[in-house]
C-alpha cells in the first residue's frame, strides 16, 4: 500500500456568492491551489460550506457526470431542463450533462455542507447523449451498520446511481477505536477524505495517520486488504475508488 496525503493547504480554495459558499478543494481545477488535478476519472472534488444560505447562478455544463452529496442542510437545483428540485442530508443530485445543459444552485444552512464531485466519461461518446437530471434521497442508498462502524453505499453494487464513468463510493462512519476493512484493487485509487476526526490507515503492520480534513490517495501494485482505524475520536470518511488510468482520450475543455 503507498499513500500520498494531502493537508487542508496543499488543498485548493474557492468561495461563491461574495465568500456566502466556501470551498476546500481536495481535486481543483488548473490555477486554484490544488496539488492534485484529476485522479483516472475522477476529475474534480470541491467541499462546500455556508453558515447560512449562497447561491450559485445559471452556468452550463458539458459531458461530466457531476454528483452533488449533501452532508447537512439543503441543496436545491433548477436547470434547462425546467427541473426544480431540493434535497436534503444525506441526498444525491446527479447531472448528466451530456450535449449540454445549464443549471443553478442554492445552499440552504445553518451550517451546511456538500461536496461536488465531477465524473469524466468519454466525453466524445458523452456529447451525443441528451442531458438529465437525477435525485436520490438519503434512505434510497444501502447502509451496513455493525460494531460501532456504518458505512453507505453512494456509488457501486447496490446504490440506485448509474453512471457511465467507472467508479465506486463510500461515505464511512466510525466509532473510537473501531476499523473498517476494505480491499484495494491492483489498479485502482481510493480516494479518502477525512470529514471527521483523525486515525490512521494500516496493512500487514504497516500504519499511517491522518488528521481531520486530510485528503489521500492509496494505491497498491497486488489486491490489498486494508483497513481504516479510528483513534480516540469518531472518524467520518469518504472514500471514492476509480481506475488509476482510463483507456478513453481525455478532452477537459469544456465544464
């Protein structure tokens, strides 16, 4: 297992609505103060916050599947499509952007959190798709829970989510002192955001640790198990695992 982390200041930065929304930005764009820029086909992964309300006005987007994941508070969407709709904790709104299609968002607190994760397809095949908008509620997607350890199924076997792009999702919860298990494909990238607490990751007496808000990257060259640890405080992960490469062109000229 090898892991790359990233602190809150090697992450990017962006605020909308004159600073209302801000965002931490573990996959930025070019030029916003992320070090990472894309893993596979996971091409971008903003954290937003607002203590109250922030909006982001119409704006189109092309090819991506862009997933919206609420944390806590409402998010609510309108588009081109005449769509409007609010979702709130634990909710999914998901853009097919296709051909093309412009959409709006609000955030509605006190204290509210989501993340934006864009998925890159073959943006070739993409483009000749029609547009479409999705929106999946909290108790839609599956839930293990065990042992003082909870972990939802966002993206992957089980969840209602479709998307063309190849990846897997999980939002995993832990108690003081409690591990999860996962196994690491040859091949493949997890993605894991520390949401909550700190822990560490370990493998076959191997152990690093992590921190609140750190943002890494695990890989390995055979199938590993591994296992995520919380330390002496609740731990709140998010994992996201895609291919480490993708066999299509990659064309990112249009959001």
């Amino acid at each position: 297992m090898r892991i790359r982390l990233y602190t809150p200041a090697m992450q990017g930065k962006g605020k909308f609505d004159g600073g209302n929304i801000m965002e931490q930005k573990p996959i930025g764009f070019p030029g916003e103060g992320s070090v990472i820029n894309r893993v596979g086909p996971l091409y971008y992964w903003a954290w937003a916050q607002t203590p109250k309300e922030g909006y982001i006005p119409p704006h189109p987007h092309y090819g991506f599947e862009i997933m919206t994941y609420v944390l806590q508070g409402t998010a609510e969407h309108g588009d081109s499509l005449g769509t409007r709709s609010m979702v709130g904790e634990g909710g999914v709104q998901v853009i097919k952007a296709g051909s093309g299609v412009s959409h709006e968002e609000r955030f509605f607190g006190p204290d509210m959190e989501a993340f934006q994760i864009w998925f890159e397809p073959d943006l070739k095949l993409e483009a000749k798709k029609q547009p479409a908008y999705e929106q999946y509620a909290h108790d839609e997607f599956p839930v293990k829970e065990q042992n003082g350890i909870r972990a939802k199924q966002i993206l992957g076997e089980g969840s209602p989510i479709k998307l063309t792009a190849d990846a897997r999702m999980w939002d995993v919860e832990l108690e003081p002192g409690r591990a999860y298990g996962h196994v690491l494909n040859k091949g493949a990238t997890l993605a894991a955001l520390a949401v909550r607490g700190a822990g560490s990751w370990k493998e076959e007496g191997h152990e690093e640790a992590f921190h609140e808000r750190d943002f890494m990257l695990l890989t390995s060259d055979r199938e590993a198990e591994i296992s995520l640890h919380a330390g002496k405080e609740p731990v709140r992960m998010i994992l996201i695992e895609v291919p480490e490469r993708v066999q299509y062109a990659l064309l990112p000229k249009k959001y």
